[in-house]
C-alpha cells in the first residue's frame, strides 16, 4: 500500500524531513543572537516551511544574518518545493502518470499536458525568481537609505520573497510592517508582490501566452481566479475602509490583501473590531490560487462550491461557470476539500479551546490563520502551553501538505468496482 501512496508520501515525508534538519540548524549558536529551545525552532522552521509567518519570537532579535537566511530558504522552498517534489516524482517514475498520481497534482498544477509538468517546473522557477528580484530591487531603493546599504539590500531580499512566498516574516521585530503604514510605496510594492504570489504560475503564463490580453481567450481556469481575486481584493477593501475608518484606503487594501495567506499586518489586529475580523477569517479560508504560494481551502473550490449551491437553488442540474459545465468529479473534489478543512478546523478549535485558556474567538482566529498558512495572529504564542504549540505546528503542517492529501495516504483506493454501474434510486432529502 505504501508504495501505491509513494506519491503522495514524497511530499509529506520531504516536508516533514527539511522542517527537522532545518529546526535543528536554527537552534545553534551560530545562527542566534541569544540562546532557543528547540521547541521554538522547531515552531519557527515549521512556519518558514509552511510558508505561515507565525512566530514565538522576532526574527531579527532571536537569529541573525545566517539564521535568516536559512529562513529565507525555507520560505523560498515553501513556495517552490511541492512542485519540485511532483517532478523528481516525474523524472523517478519515468512513466505516464496514474489517475491517482493526477488526483494530488491537480491540487497545485492546471495543465492540459501533465507530460509537460517537468518544463512548466522549470518556467515557474525562473518566473518565480524573476519577480522577488524586481521586488527586491524596489524595496532596497526605500531600505537602504533607512537601513545602510548592506542592511538595505538584504531587507529588500527577505522581505520580496516573504511577500511572494505569503508568508509574511519581517525583520522589523514584532510590529510586523506597522512602522510603514503611512508609506504607500512600501504598502503597494508588498500588495503586488502577494496578489502575483497568490493568482498562481500557470495563471501568469496564461496571461503571458495570450499576447491579445484578451478575457475570453484565457483558460477557464484563469478567468474564476482573476474575477474572484478582483472580487475578494475590492470588496473587502471597502467593507475594511466602512469599519475601521481610521486605516487609509491603501491601509485597507493591504488588509484585504494580506489575509489571502501572507499575514503581514500594519495595524493591531486585536484591536480591530468584530466584524473585521470575520471578514479578515473569511478571507484567509478562501487563500488563493491552486499552483500559487497561497494556502487555504483556494480560489476554485470555493468558487465551484458556492456556483453549485447557486444552481441547485435555481433548480439546474449542472455547475456552469463561464459557460463551462464543470465536471461532476471536480465538484465532488470541491466539497470534499472544504468538509476536510471544516472537519480538521472544529476537532483542532476542540482541543486548543480545552487545554488553553484562551477566547474561543481567538482561538478560531489563530487556528484558520495556521492552517490556511497565512500568519495573522490576535494570540501571543508566547501564551500557548506546549501542547498548544504542537497543535499549531501540526495545523501548518497539514495546511501545507493538503488535507486531502494526508487523508488519501490513508484510504484505500477502490479499483474492484471500479467499472461496475449501480441502479439509480432518489430519497427523500
């Protein structure tokens, strides 16, 4: 069985391995200013890996420059590796891959040709890098009259690839970019970064390939997550700007924008009021694009999910979107994603709300924050009692690797009946 499941045990176990030799690498002197218990390292790596932004301590007053490189690393391979691993997987096997093989990789990759995923690899890298170092360049020009010119440059580096990889780490200390929030530069530079990071690779070479720009050329695909960014970038930008009228409108946008999995802040988020805050928890859910530095339950399920109860209240029979009927298998793949997300969700909000004492708002704040890997936090994991601790490893563990994915390690597939139709009978709902 396990070598059946090795495609999705790669990841899973690959993951798991560089948070452990990376957690160990943090704990030494080398790489602190001050001692750490491993527990935080371990906690710090985790989150670096994930791509979530959580920490226990500052970054920049717990490692120094080669603990935050290896920091920037894990990031770097957060965004990067899982599609890394699908083609070492690839080039290993040598062979055309099986539907169960397609079932993990179509979590992160769209592609009509899974024969070209190795090349798409490749593109996704160069593009990748591409992008945080134009990013770089536009923040060192702000860091490094503020910062030096060493100090500057490295600012500019760490923080354009915190920003496309939507983790949201800083070395700003514990005010995450508060210090900035009357800088619209800074603000508008970290926005583009997070909305390219968060619409996804194969969304960008759709946009790149068709050079007409034109909307009704792009792959289904692209158009559900381009409409929806725009959807869930604008009007919470509004919603924000109606209940905190202190923050500026480029204050709001950045709101709206951070919770879509980076978890950059330039506000106190437990000062905020209710209501932004459940708008802030809606949007870290939804994430981001499938194939995209994002987490969450992403883009395509959430928008299939919410089509498809639109339908059946209108009474059709089909899920169209953009005049796509969408697959029966997809949407079932949609529900499933979402029940595993609200399942794991309640048992772990259960477990922390029994052993902390902690508000259960805050408690459902921080557990979607770590599992939909996006960083935000009202609670100080200062506070957290170990056990605590290692619930919120293990939420951004299985937010990076994928519910579905971890469940489908452990469920057998059935091929007996696989070609076996049933009879049809209707119940009563």
């Amino acid at each position: 069985m396990l070598k059946q499941k090795r495609t999705y045990l790669v990841p899973i176990i690959g993951f798991a391995l560089i948070i452990l030799m990376s957690s160990i690498l943090l704990t030494e002197p080398f790489c602190n200013y001050k001692k750490i218990e491993y527990k935080d390292a371990l906690f710090t790596a985790t989150s670096g890996l994930t791509t979530t932004g959580l920490t226990k301590q500052a970054i920049s007053e717990q490692f120094n420059f080669w603990g935050q490189l290896i920091i920037a690393i894990l990031m770097e391979i957060g965004a990067l590796g899982f599609i890394i691993f699908i083609s070492l997987i690839w080039s290993i096997k040598g062979k055309t891959l099986k539907i169960s093989d397609i079932i993990l990789i179509k979590d992160n990759i769209s592609s009509d040709s899974f024969s070209m995923i190795k090349e798409h690899s490749i593109f996704i890298g160069k593009l990748m890098f591409k992008i945080q170092a134009i990013g770089a360049i536009l923040l060192s020009i702000r860091f490094i009259p503020q910062f030096g010119i060493i100090s500057g440059i490295w600012y500019g580096i760490f923080h354009s690839i915190s920003a496309f990889s939507n983790t949201g780490f800083t070395l700003f200390g514990n005010n995450s970019i508060m210090d900035f929030s009357a800088d619209i530069y800074i603000q508008l530079i970290l926005i583009c970064l997070m909305v390219i990071g968060g619409i996804g690779m194969y969304v960008i070479q759709d946009i790149r390939n068709n050079k007409s720009l034109k909307f009704s050329r792009f792959k289904l695909q692209t158009k559900i997550v381009l409409t929806v960014s725009l959807i869930i970038i604008v009007l919470p930008t509004i919603f924000i700007k109606i209940l905190e009228p202190n923050l500026s409108i480029v204050n709001s946008l950045f709101m709206a924008t951070t919770p879509r999995s980076t978890g950059f802040t330039i506000t106190n988020i437990e000062a905020l009021s209710f209501e932004t805050k459940v708008v802030l928890m809606i949007l870290m859910l939804i994430g981001g694009a499938p194939a995209s530095t994002t987490g969450g339950i992403k883009i395509i399920p959430v928008t299939i999910i919410i089509v498809t109860i639109v339908s059946t209240l209108k009474g059709k029979n089909e899920t169209v979107i953009f005049g796509k009927r969408i697959p029966d298998s997809t949407i079932k793949k949609s529900f499933t994603i979402f029940i595993l997300f609200a399942t794991i969700l309640f048992v772990f909000c259960m477990l922390l709300s029994h052993f902390e004492n902690v508000n259960v708002l805050n408690i459902i704040f921080d557990s979607i924050s770590a599992i939909t890997n996006t960083g935000l936090s009202i609670t100080s994991m200062y506070d957290l009692k170990l056990f605590g601790e290692l619930l919120m490893i293990l939420l951004m563990y299985i937010g990076r690797v994928g519910p579905l994915s971890l469940v489908l390690v452990f469920v057998k597939a059935d091929t007996k009946n696989k070609y076996i139709e049933y009879p049809t009978e209707d119940v009563v709902l």
